[in-house]
C-alpha cells in the first residue's frame, strides 16, 4: 500500500470517528435547518404578500414564532403538567383494571375459548410495566434540565444565523464538493429545501389537526385529562407509525377506570382519525411532501432511535427526506442512469 493512500484512508477513519463522536452536535445542527427551513417558508410568504424586505420578514417571522411559542407555554403547558402529573398515576390504576377482566372472562367465556385468554393477565402486567417504563422517560423529557435547556437555545440561535444569512453556509458546503459538480450541488440543495419545507408545513398541519380532533372527541366521550391527551397525540403524530400506537394507550387506560364501552370508543376514535389522517389530510398535503415507503420510515426511526437515542428518532423523517432526495439526484441520476 502506498503511502498517499494510507495516509488517505487513515484521514477518512479519523474524520468519522470525530463526526461520531459530535453527532449530538451534528443533529443538533441539522434540527436548526430543519427550523430555519421550515421558518424559511414563511418568511417567502411575507415577502411575496406583503412585498416586505427579507430582513423584515425574518423578524416578524421569528418574533411570531417565538411569541407563539411563550404564548402556548403560557396558556396551555401549566394545566397540561397538572394533568399529565395525573395522568401518570392514572394510567397504571386503569391497565390493572384490564388485568381485573381475566377473571371475568373467565367466567362468562365457555371452556373451550378461556385457553385463548389465559396468558391476559401476564400480558397486561408487561404492557403496565412496559407503560410505566414509557410514562417515566416521558416525565423525563418533559423535566429535562438545563442541558436540554442550552440545546433548545443553541437550535434557537443557529436557527436564526441561518435565516439571517444563509448564502455563506451554503457556500462552505458547496466547497466540499468538485469545482464542476457545485452548480449540480447547488439545484439538489434547492430540491431538499423544497421538499423538507413541504415537509414540515404537512407534519405541522397534520399535528395540528389529530390534535383537534382527539381533543373534541375525548372531550366528547368524557374521557379524563382531554386536553394532556389531546397534545400528547398531536406531539406523538411527529413520529408516523409509532407515535399514533403510543398515544392510544394513555387515554384507553383513562377510559378503562369507568367503562369498558368507553375504553372501546377511545380505540375506535383514534382508528378513525388515522384514517382520517392517512385517506384525507395527508394525501392534501402530500404534493408538497416527499413520498415516503412506509417500510422504509419505520427503519429509519427505529435505526435513528438506536444510534442516535430519542432526538434521532424526532429528527429520523426529515433526515429521510433529505437522504432520499440526494440518493436519487446523485447515485440514481448521475451514476446509475448513466451506466
């Protein structure tokens, strides 16, 4: 082996074990693009309406995201600790209350099906104690301290550096890459803008509405602590596939301390606002999204959260959509198409 090439390869297994060493950091970034872009989108809108100069827009902008912002601290984060304080102590009353039902199953059921149901009871007990589990890291996350604090203002304030001036950033990016191939660089980095922003404007939309949605439809059955379940589905609804499963326990087990009937509804409610969700609002806000299989986005939460921990699962989607887009301008167009 050459020495060139050793140093090379010894320059390539240096350089990743330094990216994997500040992948926090790294993730971190690119949830401030993720912002910035998303942020972007409305700023384009002030200045195409309103004819405003771009500096004034970003500040409107931000300072009506960041009002928004204290605004729902403010009004909706203290009764929402109040009851999520309660529903934590809620939740694990209710799914005992589902391991209660073994024995009257037991009772009404003939002989010949109680076989099916005899492993209930240890099944409730792990989804109680895996729920508990799942409760905890959830109080965690909304307790968190001041690391997480700092992380938030750190996303805050690259957020704004990027908005305020974007053209220096890119450039360096752009420097990573070939003289004759940035001008190729440059239009893919102007499709990930363009399908990350639509995006985000989908995810947010969509969020906003299961929110609403299971908001009215608890508050209409009677089921406790609508308003903590009702944003903890909409928060939830960031993560496709898993989030919508997650946020179906907390209220079914508030159901179960009244009624069975009532437990049945809140199941059949949250099936028909995802459905409502994947057959409606998604294919609305689908032309401004980058088509995802659904196979691939379950692994790429599920590798994120490995690798990564939670903030690579909350950022897994939009660091797919970007992937998949340069994977198709580059390998797909540039190499395969060509051989």
């Amino acid at each position: 082996m050459r020495l060139g090439t050793l140093i090379g390869f010894l320059a390539i297994i240096i350089s990743l074990y330094i990216l994997w060493r500040i992948k926090q950091v790294l993730l971190l970034a690119f949830a401030a693009v993720v912002f910035a872009t998303a942020i972007n989108q409305l700023v384009k809108l002030l200045q195409k309406k309103f004819k405003l100069n771009r500096k004034v827009a970003i500040a409107i902008s931000v300072s009506g995201v960041l009002i928004f912002i204290i605004g729902f601290i403010a009004l909706v984060i203290p009764p929402f600790i109040e009851q999520f304080q309660e529903l934590v102590t809620l939740v694990p009353v209710g799914l005992e209350q589902l391991s209660s039902w073994n024995n009257w199953l037991n009772n009404l059921l003939p002989n010949d099906l109680i076989e099916d149901f005899r492993g209930l009871e240890s099944f409730t007990q792990n989804i109680q104690s895996w729920a508990n589990g799942l409760i905890g890291n959830f109080f965690d996350l909304f307790s968190s301290t001041l690391g997480g604090v700092l992380n938030s203002l750190l996303v805050i304030v690259v957020t704004i550096m990027l908005l305020a001036n974007p053209a220096p950033y890119r450039q360096i990016f752009l420097l990573m890459f070939p003289a004759f191939y940035r001008q190729r660089v440059q239009t893919i980095l102007k499709k990930c803008e363009k399908n990350l922003g639509g995006w985000a404007v989908g995810i947010l939309f969509n969020m906003a509405a299961i929110a609403i949605l299971s908001g009215i439809g608890l508050w209409t059955l009677g089921v406790r602590l609508p308003l903590a379940n009702s944003l903890l589905a909409g928060i939830l609804t960031f993560i496709p596939n898993l989030g919508p499963v997650l946020s179906v326990i907390p209220p079914t087990a508030m159901a179960l301390l009244d009624a069975p009937w009532k437990a049945a509804a809140v199941v059949i409610l949250y099936i028909v606002i995802q459905q409502v969700e994947s057959n409606i609002l998604t294919p609305i806000v689908m032309k401004r999204q980058v088509s995802l299989l659904p196979a691939v986005t379950l692994l790429s939460q599920v590798s994120f959260a490995v690798f990564f921990g939670i903030l690579g699962l909350f950022l897994a989607l939009p660091i797919t959509v970007v992937a998949q887009v340069w994977l198709k301008e580059i390998l797909v167009k540039d190499i395969l198409d060509r051989w």
